[in-house]
C-alpha cells in the first residue's frame, strides 16, 4: 500500500496568535508534513518547531524560501505584514496561506491577489467562519429545494472597545478592516455579492460605536448588518454573534457559532397542528464542542489549505475574497462619511 502523499509546509510568524490558533491544528491534518518555521525571534521559531514538530528553524524567509521545496507557506501575523512578506511566497510561484485580513486596504489587497494569478498560484485568506460547523449546516439547508431563494440576510455582531492598530487612522477603521472582514466575508458567504451599501453610525467614545448597514445583494435579497462595540465592556471576552437567513416560508438561526435552528416550510408533526412553531435543531453538549477549532473552522481552514496544496481540492476563501470583504467595508466607511449610498 502506497503511503499518502504529503504537502510540505513551512510556517512564517511564530507569534501568539499563529501558536494559540492555527500552529495547534497542524498535528490534527495527516496530509500535512511541518518542514520549517520561521521568525526574525529565533527563540520563539524554535519553540515552535519543537513543540509543533518542526524539523527546520529560520530566521530568515528568503533563505528558507531558496533552500526548502515546499507546497505553501503559512504567512500569519498582522495585515501589514501580510502584505509586506506574503509577495515573497508568491512570486516563486508557491501558495500562500494568510491570516484574515490579507492587508490593510482593497487595493493592498488586490495587489496581492493578482501577484499570485501572474505567478500561476493562489491564496488563502483565513476566514475561518466558512468552516464553521454552524455556517456549513446553514449552507447545506440553504441549498435546499425546501428552503427556497434567499431573501434577507440579518446579522448582529457586538463586543465591547475596539483599538486603532495597524497604523490606520482611527479606531472606527480598524474594527471595519481587523474585526469586522470575518463578518462581511460570511455576508458574502451566505448571501453572495453586494451590489450596494448604506450605512449610519453612532460614536460614543473613539473606541466604541456602532454600525448599522444596510444592503442589497446583486441576487435582489436585501441585507442589514448590526455592528457594534457598545455591548460589553470587555472587547473581545464577550462578543455575540448571531445570523439569521430567511428563504420563502422558510428560516434559519444560527446563535454564537454553536447552535442553529430551522423552521423549514412543512411541519415535521401532525399530532397538534394548531400550534407551533416545529423547528429543526442543532444544539450540541458540551462534549460537543469541546475541540473548539473543529466547531469553530480553524481546523477546517487549515486542512482546506494542505488538501488544496495538494490539489485535492480547489476552492475556498481566497485573496479575492479578501478583497471584496475589504471593499464591503470601506463602502460602509465611505456611506458613513458622505451620508450616501455607495454601490459597489
């Protein structure tokens, strides 16, 4: 019997967000073989490599690059880095993954996507949200006979302060590009294109506010976006998401990424018709979902990423979709500052 056959992978950025989230779901993808991690902290590159099973340690990319075959490269850390190291990998032609978003700004963003189509390769953008296991089951009953067109996509997305980083000039901004990408990519996911945005806004302090948008899709469904960082007091401990999607006599509900509930359009129950409602619904133990990066996409994202390497699979949210999320967000940006519509 003839062993699987590998992608060789190597990891640039050893930071806390690489080793909490995605270094962690490596071990878990057996198609996976970790040749080298590199950082310009040698200590935190080797760290990582004995922890994660590394067998080579860098501090220089372009060195790693020359001397390493490889199938793709992880590239993770904040936008601007993405967007400074990511081109490296790219233009020898090799597949990148990087971490949501792939840079600060659309056109950044763009620049990046077709540096990897002039290379004949591609990339993946860590919208991990596509795979979570809410999100996939809510795709699947969408896709059904049952639930009919898409109508109107809902969704409410709250948290407490949100901080300026990444060198951009507002706090406003940042949550827009840093946080708010992953919620506009799942818009897109679940409702398509965006043909045009208008949105208003409400500041409390410079770091928390709130948006409201509105949206049609290019399908003719309509859209509205709750966004805030007014809720808690505690910025990213005690966010709350929620979705919801209505076809034709038909809903679902997704809640915090871990349940969903479907009313489909017959009633599952015949014994007590004159009441209601009769809702399908996905609502695990804690046993569950207990291995969070399952539940939550990370592990999904990354096996995604190494089958595609191997070219076991050919889809998924790539650099293009980096692009469009950053787009929805700067034309609610520009909605806010010109008091207009903006198409897209």
């Amino acid at each position: 019997m003839s062993e699987q056959r590998k992608a060789k992978i190597a990891f640039i950025g050893c930071g806390g967000f690489a080793t909490a989230s995605i270094f962690p779901n490596v071990h878990m993808v057996p198609q996976i073989d970790l040749v080298a991690v590199c950082d310009i902290d040698r200590e935190k590159a080797e760290k990582n490599a004995r922890n994660f099973g590394a067998r080579r340690v860098y501090t220089d990319m372009d060195i790693m690059l020359d001397k390493e075959e490889l199938d793709g490269v992880f590239v993770i850390g904040p936008a601007p880095q993405h967007y400074e190291l990511a081109p490296h990998v790219l233009k020898r032609g090799i597949p990148v993954y990087v971490e949501k978003p792939s840079a600060n700004t659309s056109g950044e963003a763009k620049e990046m996507a077709e540096i990897a189509e002039a290379n004949g390769t591609w990339g993946q953008c860590g919208f991990m949200k596509r795979f979570a296991y809410v999100y996939r089951m809510a795709k699947d009953i969408m896709a059904r006979e049952e639930f009919g067109e898409v109508s109107m996509v809902t969704c409410h997305f709250g948290q407490g302060p949100y901080p300026q980083l990444w060198g951009m000039d507002s706090a406003k901004r940042s949550m827009l590009v840093g946080q708010l990408c992953h919620v506009f990519d799942l818009t897109r996911f679940l409702g398509g294109d965006v043909a045009t945005v208008s949105a208003i806004y409400k500041e409390v302090t410079d770091t928390q506010f709130a948006f409201l948008v509105n949206l049609h899709f290019k399908s003719g469904a309509i859209g509205q976006l709750d966004l805030n960082g007014l809720e808690t007091r505690n910025g990213f401990r005690d966010i709350r998401e929620w979705v919801k999607v209505a076809g034709f006599g038909a809903h679902l509900i997704c809640d915090g990424m871990q349940t969903v509930q479907y009313q489909s359009p017959e009633d599952w129950i015949d014994t007590v018709p004159s009441t209601g409602r009769y809702v399908h619904r996905y609502d695990p133990a804690w046993t569950g979902i207990s291995r969070s990066p399952l539940n939550f996409g990370y592990l999904g994202e990354v096996e995604n990423f190494a089958l595609r390497c191997l070219g076991e699979r050919d889809s998924g949210p790539d650099l293009w979709d980096s692009y469009e999320a950053l787009r929805l967000g700067e034309a609610v940006y520009d909605s806010i500052e010109t008091s207009s519509p903006v198409e897209l």
